[in-house]
C-alpha cells in the first residue's frame, strides 16, 4: 500500500521531489568539492584497511570487503580516484535534475554501502533510508524532473517491439 502511494501519488511525487534535492544536493557537492580538491583516496583506503569494522566480540566483520579494499582498490587507486569523484557529481546531478533518477539512486546507495562497510557512519544511515525511498518509489521520484520526458523517450525507442512493457506515465 504504501508502495503503491510512493508510486503512483502526485503528493507522493512532490514530497519525493524536495528528498530527491536534499540528497542530490549532497551527493553533487561532495562530487564537486572532489574533483575541484585533488582528491586522494589512498589515505581513506588505507585507514579502511588498517581499522576494519569490528563486531563485539572484536573480529573483524566484512573481512571479505577489507581483502576487497587491500588487494583490488588500493594497488588500482588511480581508478577510484577518478571514478569515485565522478560517479558523486553525476549522482547529484541526477537526482537534482531528476534524469534516469532511480539508475542514480542505485548508484549512489552502491556507493553509500560501499563507503558505509568500510567503517565510515557519519550521515550514511539518513541517506540509505532516503534512498531507499527515493529507488522503491521508482518512476514517480522522477515525475517532477525531467524524467517525465526522458523515461517514456527510453521506453518508446528502446523498446519499440517489446509490447509487454507497460506504458503508463
């Protein structure tokens, strides 16, 4: 039930709208101030590495993540040091425009999770529920933006001879 109302509710879609700008705001900033800053991710990695999360009992808890962080992405840093930067700026943008806004949500909480099993908390809670929302609510997250004439665009042409694919915007 309440699915549905975040799907389908024009309510729904501007209470959407005003969380999807909260948190896009967020997610382009951080991507900007990265790519304007010279951002290094080596020393975030390597703190990840060295300070894994830790259950009480004191082991370590997503071990395969920490092998994940110490044998991929730290010998590969030059690559998250581009792709990280990147991918926060195009999520804000996304989701402040309101373009292929659930593909950006996605995204965005990949990278939440990402950033949230290597230890850090701060405001990554807040964002994951509020992405949650924002993904679940699917097409009407977008409604106020310019999914409104990009998604029905994508469905028309990408999907010219798939009559099972359902057209109601």
């Amino acid at each position: 039930m309440v699915v549905n109302w975040l799907r389908e509710n024009k309510v729904a879609a501007g209470i959407l709208t005003v969380l999807r700008l909260y948190i896009g705001y967020s997610w382009i900033t951080a991507g900007y101030h990265k790519l304007a800053g010279g951002f290094d991710a080596s020393g975030f990695l390597k703190g990840a590495i060295a300070n894994p999360v830790k259950g009480p009992d004191g082991s370590v808890v997503y071990g395969w993540y920490v092998d994940f962080l110490q044998h991929f992405a730290l010998p590969n840093v030059d690559i998250f040091n581009t792709i990280v930067p990147i991918g926060e700026f195009l999520v804000g943008l996304g989701l402040i425009l309101g373009c292929l806004t659930t593909a950006a949500m996605f995204f965005g909480l990949v990278m939440n999770f990402s950033f949230f099993l290597a230890g850090t908390v701060s405001h990554i809670p807040t964002d994951l529920f509020i992405g949650a929302i924002i993904l679940f609510a699917g097409y009407n997250a977008g409604r106020i933006g310019l999914d409104r004439w990009v998604i029905p665009f994508i469905r028309k042409t990408a999907f010219k001879g798939n009559k099972a694919v359902k057209h109601n915007v």
